[in-house]
C-alpha cells in the first residue's frame, strides 16, 4: 500500500511514520509514505500557499495552484480503480473501523490532503474529480482539529493494520480476536492500591475457553 500525504507540517506527520509498528512496516516495505509539501509547489516568493478568504474573515484558506501541481507531481494515473484521494474536512464523511477495512481491501494508494487554517478551497475537490480521479472529503470524529495532519495519521495507522503482514499475523488485530472496546489484563492477578484490591475477573483465569469468548463477547463497546 502507498501512502502520500500532503500537508503544510510535514515535520508534523514524519515522526510518527517512524517508530513502533508503522515504522516496522514502513523499513519492512509492506507499506510506503511519501510527504508533500504544497509551498513546493508554489509560485509567491514567500512560498505562500494559502490567501484570505473571499467574502472577509480572519481564517485562512488552502489556494487551489500549489495543491493541484502537488498532485500532478505525483504522476497519479487518471481513472486508476485503486487509487483513492481522501480530503480531511471537518464536514466530510465519518471515517470509522469499516471504513479502513474498505480502504485497505479495495486501493492500493491512497492520497492524503490535509486541511488547515479555514479549510481548502471549495474547488480543489471538484478540480480533481474533472480530472478523473475518486475523491472523498471524511471526518475522524465529530470534532474540529487545528488540522487534517492527526486525522491522516489515524487514517494511515487504522488502515495499514489491517494489511496482511504489518502486524505480524492476522490472529493480532484485537476487533477479529477480541472484540472492539473488550476489558483486558495481565499480570499480576490482584492490584493492591489503598484499601482497595483490585482483580482480574476470575472467568479469565478458568481456563475455559468457551466461558471466556462469551465473557468478552458480553462485554465488548
């Protein structure tokens, strides 16, 4: 899987790219994360890529030029079926566990563009969708972000645990084991704090199995 993120910060995004499991996957090549920066791409001599916003305001606004040659520097192939832009918008589509399983089965690149400040020019998206490609602008939550370089980070993290090998086996993602949200423990059995004790539910210590997946299934989110 190919990741490219284009994003204003990215000393933001890289750190993250490189430790514990995404960054195994990342020197393993089992998936491959290009960073852009759209000041490259532009032609103000303070390497702007943003103006005000018509119709007044404080804000911001991502300009239409720089993004659109970062995407074509890309090379993308127009009309590829496995190939996905995704917009980060306060606004957009809620991206959820289902979501990335989808991302992860049916593309092979995916294309991030991270908003900032008051957000991206309206045409951007419809500029893109003219030029063939498959466009969606989604929401990690129901929240707004000072902007989308977080939100591409969980994307690319929810989504490449779900390829096959990055996290070793299978058998690993906690959803297909576990369940989403089921309590989990470790050693020591009990937890002595204050007064208080506290103890690992005893089911989980039976060694009967059958008891236990109806425990957790009982107790998922």
């Amino acid at each position: 899987m190919t990741f490219d993120i284009i994003t204003l910060f990215p000393e933001v995004i890289r750190p993250y790219l490189e430790g514990s499991i995404i960054g195994r996957a990342v020197k393993n090549k089992l998936i491959s994360v290009k960073v852009l920066n759209p000041r490259d791409f532009s032609t103000d001599k303070h390497r702007k890529a943003d103006g005000r916003a018509y119709g007044g305001g404080p804000g911001m606004v991502m300009r239409v030029e720089p993004l659109i040659k970062a995407f074509r520097s890309l090379k993308l192939k127009i009309k590829n079926s496995k190939l996905k832009i995704l917009i980060t918008a306060a606004g957009g589509k809620s991206f959820d566990d289902a979501k990335a399983l989808q991302l992860a089965k049916k593309y092979d690149h995916l294309v991030i563009l991270c908003g900032h400040y008051e957000g991206i020019d309206a045409r951007v998206p419809k500029i893109l969708k003219d030029m063939g490609f498959s466009v969606e602008e989604v929401s990690i939550g129901p929240y707004v972000l000072t902007g989308g370089e977080l939100p591409a980070l969980v994307m690319i993290d929810s989504v490449s645990r779900k390829l096959e090998g990055v996290l070793g086996k299978s058998e690993s993602l906690e959803e297909n084991r576990l369940g989403v949200g089921v309590p989990a423990y470790t050693r020591p059995e009990v937890i002595k704090h204050g007064k208080k004790r506290y103890a690992v539910p005893k089911i989980l210590l039976s060694g009967h199995h059958k008891n236990i997946e109806e425990w957790r299934k009982r107790h998922k989110s």
